[in-house]
C-alpha cells in the first residue's frame, strides 16, 4: 500500500514540477521573475546606501569629537607649561625671600601653580586616551565604509548584468522553444490541428470507400452469387434424382445389373 501511496506522490509532484517548469518558461513569468529579482536587489542597495550614509555621518561626528579632543589636550598642554613655569617662577621668588621648601610648598601662590598643573596633566591623559579610542574608532568606521562602498559599486554591476540576462535569458527561450517547434514539426512530433483534421477526413474517405463497396455488393454481386449457388444446388439435386432412378439400391446382385443393361444406351 506504501508504495503506491509513494508512487503516486510521485506522479503528483511530478505532474507539479512539470508544470512549474513549463510556467518558469513562460516570457511573461520570466520576465516578472526577474523584476522581482531586480527589485530586491534594488532594496538591498538602497538598504546599504542608507547604511552607508549613517556610517559616513558618524564618521564625520567622530572627526569633529576628535578635533575637539585635540584642542582640549593642546589647552591642557599649555596649563601645563603655564603653570609649570608659574611654579618655577614662585619658587625662585620664595626660595629668593630665603624660605625654605616647607614653605614654599606651604605656600598659596606655589599650592594654587601647583594644583593647576596636576589638574592639566591629569585631565591632558584623559583627554588623549578618549581620542586615541576615537580615533581607532574612526579608523574602524573608515574601513567598513570602504568596503561598503566596494560593495555597492558590485551591486550596482550586479543590478546593471541582471538586466542584461533578463534580455538574454527571455530572447534565448523564445529561440529554443522556435528550435523545438521546428524540430518536433520536422520529426512529425508536433500535434497540429491542420494535421488532425486531414488524417480524419483521410479516415472519411476509406470509411465511405468501404461502405460504397458493401452497398454495391449487397445490391449485385452477393444477389448473383447466391442465385447461382442455388442454381447448382438445384442441378445437383437433379443429377442425384437420375442416379436415383438408375441405381437400384436393393441387396441382389442381379437387380443391379438389370439396372445399368437397361441404363445402357442404344449402339
């Protein structure tokens, strides 16, 4: 039971796939085939490009970041000289003043230099480790946004060989199915209506043909040949009732001889 519960699953997508071959061969589905091919390639691409534009603006916003950051550690670079120097200069005044460097590093002017310049070179290491990381961040979103690009250049050509095929591939279809057209017409395997009618009205006319030769024979030669196989019967019939009459049929001998002295004819 399984098997032909198999074979006729078979039979069935089959007959499916055959069809669908047949369709896929169709003009107008392949040619709505590969629009919808072509449109989804055209959604993918616009789908990167917009990518790729999002990337291009965070790449400009990191460069502005970056060039943020590079001015702030510059500024921070010059606290740090200013008040480097502001240290030293405070420092040759006290130490000039004869104190001692308890006091100097006691003192207002010396602390307030002093605090300016661990808070420049505090902020200075921040400042250039966020635009170091920026900056490989940058970098990152540079190269995924060239290899975008090489990409939608590639789509582009993709999109620009698919329109090509469609053409192609629609033009050499209609060249093969003109090829098996002729081949099957050439090999007598195309059903042609023109074919069909002219081998029944060649049907039509052996059918005629014979019934005019029954016709003919029911109305002439069968009558004749019946009437003379009559006719013999009947001679036949005539010539065994003669016999009958000259043959003696008895049991002696001598009967049957005076039967044929007298069917003897005269000398």
């Amino acid at each position: 039971m399984f098997r032909y519960v198999k074979a006729f699953w078979y039979m069935i997508t089959g007959r499916f796939s055959a069809a669908a071959e047949a369709m896929q061969s169709n003009k107008y589905v392949m040619s709505a085939t590969y629009d919808k091919s072509i449109e989804k390639g055209a959604d993918r691409f616009n789908t990167v490009k917009d990518a790729v534009a999002n990337l291009m603006g965070i790449e400009q916003s990191r460069i502005e970041e970056i060039k943020g950051l590079q001015e702030r550690e510059e500024k921070l670079t010059r606290i740090k000289t200013g008040s480097k120097a502001a240290m030293q200069s405070c420092l040759k005044k006290l130490q000039g003043e004869g104190k001692g460097k308890e006091e100097i590093l006691a003192d207002s002017d010396f602390v307030r230099h002093q605090a300016a310049y661990k808070d420049a070179a505090s902020s200075e290491e921040e400042v250039s480790a966020r635009c170091d990381e920026k900056e490989e961040d940058l970098e990152e979103r540079r190269q995924q946004i060239a290899t975008y690009k090489a990409e939608l250049q590639q789509m582009q050509r993709d999109q620009k060989d698919l329109k090509e095929e469609k053409s192609e591939a629609i033009a050499d279809v209609a060249i093969a199915q003109q090829m098996a057209s002729i081949n099957d017409v050439l090999s007598g395997i195309a059903e042609d209506s023109t074919d069909k009618d002219l081998a029944a009205a060649r049907d039509a006319r052996k059918k005629a043909k014979a019934k005019a030769k029954i016709s003919t024979e029911l109305a002439g030669n069968d009558a004749r040949l019946a009437e003379n196989e009559y006719l013999d019967l009947a001679s036949s019939s005539k010539v065994d009732e003669e016999l009958d009459g000259l043959l003696d049929w008895g049991d002696t001998e001598a009967s049957t001889e005076s039967k044929l002295d007298d069917a003897k004819l005269p000398e």
